[in-house]
C-alpha cells in the first residue's frame, strides 16, 4: 500500500511537471493579426455604408500612406507627453509618454501610445461631423479630411491650437485642440452656417486601431481591449470578442451600439495605457464599438446628439480625449472633477471590493515609506492585524484538535469498522471540548481571495510598474532576476530568461526564501503517521517553490512575509496553550533516515528490575 501512494505521489508530480513543460513548449494559441495588405485582397468582404440619418459613421476609406506621412504636422510637448497632430483628419496619432520607458532602463525608447495610419499597430484619435440632413456626406470634416493651422504653432498646456476647413458650401468647420499638464485633451468642435438652409449635423470623436496590438500579453487576469461606460454601468470587451459582433446595419459593420442617457465614456485599455473618449457628462451621446473584417479595423466612436444649425448661426461641443499612464492618483483627480466611474477603467477584477480597498492602503503606505517593497511588507502585517482576531481562534481550535488526539485514536479502536459510530462519537467529542473542526481551514479560506486581490493589484497597477525595493530586486512587478543557475551571479555565464522552459529551474533568492518559509512552518508539528500525508507535506513547500517562482517579487515578497508572521502566530499561540513546539526536533527528524520505529527499535532497552 505505501509503494501505490508513493506512486500515485511520483504520478502527480510527474504530471505537474509535464503540464508546465508542454504550456512552455506548446502556449494557447494566439491568433496572429491580419497584415493590412492581406486584410485590403478580401474583396469579398465589403462594408456596406452606414445610414448618416441614424448617426452611423462612415466606414474607414483605403489608407493614404503617403498622404499621411506628407500631411504638415503640429508638435504637441507637455511634461507627460510628447509627439505630434497630423494636419489629415486632425488626427492625434503621434504620442509618447515621457516619463515611461519600455525597460527599466532610463536610456531604452519612450513608452509609444499612438502612432500614425500605415505604420505597424497605427492607432489615432480623430474628431469630425457625420452628415444628417441638409448637408453632404462629402461636405462634412472627417478622419481624411485635411485641415489647415488657423491659430497656434505648438500643442503645449499653455498654448492651444485651432484647426479650421471651409467645405466651401457654406460652412466652416473648427476644432480647437487643448491639452493640461497630465494625458487630457480638449477638443472643441464648431460650425458656422453661412449657407442658405439650415443643416443638421453629429459630432464625433473615434479612436482607430489598424489590426489587432501586436503585444498583447492575452493573460487571463488581464483585459485587454474595449473599455466603456454607460450611465454607471462598466463593460470590458476583449478583442477577440469583438471580432464576433453581429452586423448592425445602422452602422454598416460588425458593431454593438448603445445610446448613454447620461454620463459615460469608451475607449481601450491595454496592461498599463488608456486612450478614451469622454463626451459632455450631463448629456445624451451614442457610444458605439465596431470592427471592420475587411479592414481588420477596430474602432471606438462617441457620437454625439445631431446639431441643427440656421443659416448665419453657429453650434459647438466638447469632447475630452484622455490619453496616457493610468495613474491611479491622476484617473481619480479625474474622476473627482467629473468624469464618472473613472477609476473603474483601471482592471480591478472579481474582487474589486478587496482590490480597491488594498491598493489605496498600498499606496498611502507606498507615500509615507517612499519604496513600494516595505510597503508591501507592512500591507502584510496589517492585513495579519486584521484577521488576527478569526486567526487567532482558527489557531486555538487547532490547538484543542491536537489535544484530543489520543481521544481520537481510542475512539477509533472502538469504533472499529463502524463509520456510523465513529462519525457520531466524534461529533460529540467535538461538542464536548467546544471544538470547531472547521475553523482551521478558516485562515486559508480568507487568505486566498486576499492572495488574489493582491497578486491582481501587483499585476495590474501601473504603480508597481518598475518600482525598485532593494539591491537587486529593481522590478516588483516582474520575477526575481537572480538565479540559483549561476550561483546568484558569482559565476560568468547567463541563465534562461523568462519564457523558456528552462526558467522554472531558475529559481531566484525570493522563491527559495519563499520555499523555505513554507518549510519551516510546517515544522511547527511533528511530520503526520500516515505516509501519504507525509509525502505530499514534504513536497507542498518545495512545489510552491517552483511554482511561485516566475511571479511577480512583490507578490513572492508578500508570501514570504505572510509566511513569517503566521509561523510567529501559531508558534506563540501553541505555547499559551502549553504546547512546546519541537522545531529543531521535528527539523532533525526530517533529515533522519531511520523511521520512527526504527528509531524506537533500535533504541537502547532498559534492563528489567528484578
């Protein structure tokens, strides 16, 4: 029997390991974007023309590369952003964010958040007019209409800029483009009517993505993709979702369209950046998703109520465009001065309620520290000070658990092969002693959403983004960079990055202290009798070892730190109710090759009195 549960152990783990080997050497298939040139030989595949009396907007025209790159172009420099407007459809699709870089390296390339029509993973915001009545399709500002500089030189929080278009029928076109010191433009659309009929007419903002980002991570606690609000109500949509939209043919395309009644906003949101559209707060506006198959385009549109405008009259609406870091602190000053549900653009997860709450604690405790790894550190022991009363009884039930076991194994030879008499004594046993059998598992229960919220909070939030904590742990939210593969750097030669099937032997100094912590705590109690037991125990810690290894450090950082506290809990807990714990005993008896009854065999006999 004990060679079986051994085997079973050995298939488990073999198991394991073949599971993790074969997600290395064969991932979840991704499917790869569509090239644009590809997408442009479909002609089977055409987009029919979306009816401007219901609001839709017009589908993507073929791209002029060259016009594009030709377009004269307006430098737009703030402390946050730098990069530049194309004069063609007053598109935004130049922006790069300062004060990130895409390594932790201060000299390697600017984080890239837009790009122009043409180039790989172009993606822009445009604003124009749809025609309703009264007026051309072809008579109206769109994403390829090519605008002229009225008034400004350079887009900076100081100085805006006016973009203006004659259509020459009668009507003048301009936007005035704003931006503050963060990621917030302003763009104010207008129209003068010196024509001879009224005209009706809706404004639109739209954000553009050309073929599917080519570095999406696609991790399951991760959104990646459209991010909305509609009158409070939050809506994610990945990519690959959105391929499979039904055809609407108010839109002429693959679209899911809702009408806001109050307050909202769209955009798309990836691991760390955001771009998003964000109309007046206190009016209608129609938030509309779309993709074009026969494009390979996804697109985000906030359009807006149509705008009657008599001849010799003028109207104007504003549209925000936020587009840059999701800062907590800078989406939640945005929040506070009007755009609603702000902050629930950043992922919070199921467990939202856990998520918030731990990361405002994290970050207060970030500020008054000033290094993210300590304040992980006493987010721990503070979150330990909160459970600690359930903690405590949890611990003291474990407690009265081992002090019954002799009663235990009396009311087994008893009971014999009874399992209805077994079962009923031990339930008095219990009721007797006023012992909870459950409450040991109480600490696990609470600890594991608390493990989640925390490893989302660590993955998530920009904040932990190459955030240092000492030596060289420079990245909590990336694994462990050292490695036991070459002695933690003492010999000359590198070791597997991230990604390989070998990284899972590259264990770092955090996962072995991880391991270890584990280790020890189970050494609070003497190794169970029964050999099953006993093996999966001593495999559990060195298992979370490997397994935990290519997280997050801040995430490894926390179990360590949680481990440590809970060993002094327990330990001092056990003591106060008598009970001497035999560390250094149960240690020594693991490294002991002899059995317990061997040990007890072999043991010197005393000499029987006469």
């Amino acid at each position: 029997m004990e060679d079986q549960n051994k085997n079973l152990i050995l298939a488990l783990v073999l198991s394991t390991l073949v599971i993790i080997v074969w997600t290395f050497l064969f991932p979840p298939e991704v499917q790869a974007p569509a090239t644009l040139e590809a997408a442009q030989e479909q002609t089977d595949a055409t987009v029919p023309t979306a009816d401007p009396v219901t609001g839709g907007i017009a589908a993507p025209t073929d791209p002029e590369t060259a016009a594009a790159a030709d377009a004269p172009r307006i430098t737009v420099q703030t402390p946050e952003l730098s990069g530049t407007i194309s004069l063609l459809g007053g598109r935004i699709d130049d922006l790069k964010l300062t004060q990130y870089h895409e390594t932790i390296d201060d000299t390697s390339p600017e984080v890239t958040l837009l790009t122009p029509s043409g180039t790989p993973d172009a993606y822009f915001a445009s604003f124009g007019w749809a025609a309703a009545t009264g007026i051309a399709a072809d008579a109206v500002p769109g994403p390829d209409t090519l605008w002229s500089i009225e008034s400004g030189e350079a887009l900076t929080p100081d100085t805006p800029v006016t973009l203006v278009w004659d259509n020459g029928a009668g009507q003048i076109f301009r936007n005035r483009i704003s931006v503050d010191d963060k990621y917030m433009f302003s763009v104010d659309q207008s129209v003068e009517n010196s024509g001879a009929d009224s005209i009706s007419l809706r404004p639109y903002g739209l954000l553009r993505q050309e073929g599917m980002p080519s570095d999406l991570q696609n991790f399951f606690i991760l959104h990646e993709g459209l991010v909305r609000m509609t009158d409070g109500t939050l809506e994610e949509v990945k990519y690959k979702k959105m391929l499979d939209f039904a055809v609407d043919d108010r839109e002429g395309t693959n679209a899911e369209r809702q009408d806001v009644t109050s307050s909202g906003w769209i955009g798309y949101t990836d691991h760390y950046w955001m771009t998003t559209l964000i109309p007046n707060q206190s009016v209608p506006f129609r938030s509309v998703a779309k993709y074009f198959p026969s494009r390979d385009i996804f697109q985000a549109e906030a359009v807006q109520e149509a705008q009657t405008v008599a001849p010799g009259a003028s109207a104007s609406v504003t549209t925000q465009l936020f587009a840059g870091a999701k800062e907590w602190e800078t989406i939640r000053d945005y929040q506070a001065a009007g755009v609603t549900g702000f902050v629930d653009s950043i992922d919070w997860g199921w467990f939202f309620f856990l998520t918030k709450p731990i990361f405002w604690v994290l970050h207060h405790l970030n500020l008054l520290i000033g290094n993210m790894g300590f304040a992980i550190i006493a987010l721990t022991f503070f979150l330990k000070l909160l459970v600690l009363p359930l903690a405590y009884k949890s611990y003291v039930s474990m407690a009265k658990m081992k002090e019954l076991q002799p009663e235990m194994e009396k009311l087994k030879e008893r009971a014999g092969d009874d399992k209805s008499q077994l079962q009923t004594g031990m339930m008095k046993l219990y009721k007797d002693n006023k012992v909870n059998p459950a409450a040991g598992c109480l600490p696990i229960l609470i600890q594991i959403p608390i493990f989640f919220s925390l490893y989302k909070v660590i993955f998530v939030t920009l904040e932990l983004r190459h955030a240092p904590w000492l030596g060289w742990i420079n990245d909590l939210s990336a694994p462990d960079p050292s490695s036991i593969l070459n002695l933690f750097g003492l010999l000359p030669w590198g070791t597997p990055e991230q990604g390989s099937i070998f990284f899972i032997l590259s264990l770092g100094v955090l996962p072995i202290l991880l391991g270890i912590s584990m280790w020890l705590q189970q050494k609070l109690n003497p190794a169970p009798a029964d050999a099953t037991q006993k093996m999966i125990f001593a495999w559990m810690p060195w298992v979370f070892m490997f397994m935990l290894g290519g997280f997050a450090s801040g995430l490894v950082l926390y179990w360590i730190t949680n481990n440590t506290i809970t060993f002094a809990q327990q330990y001092l807990i056990m003591r106060s109710h008598g009970a001497k714990p035999d560390v250094f005993g149960n240690i020594r008896s693991t490294f002991s090759r002899k059995k317990p009854a061997q040990v007890a065999a072999n043991s010197p006999k005393k000499p029987k009195s006469k």
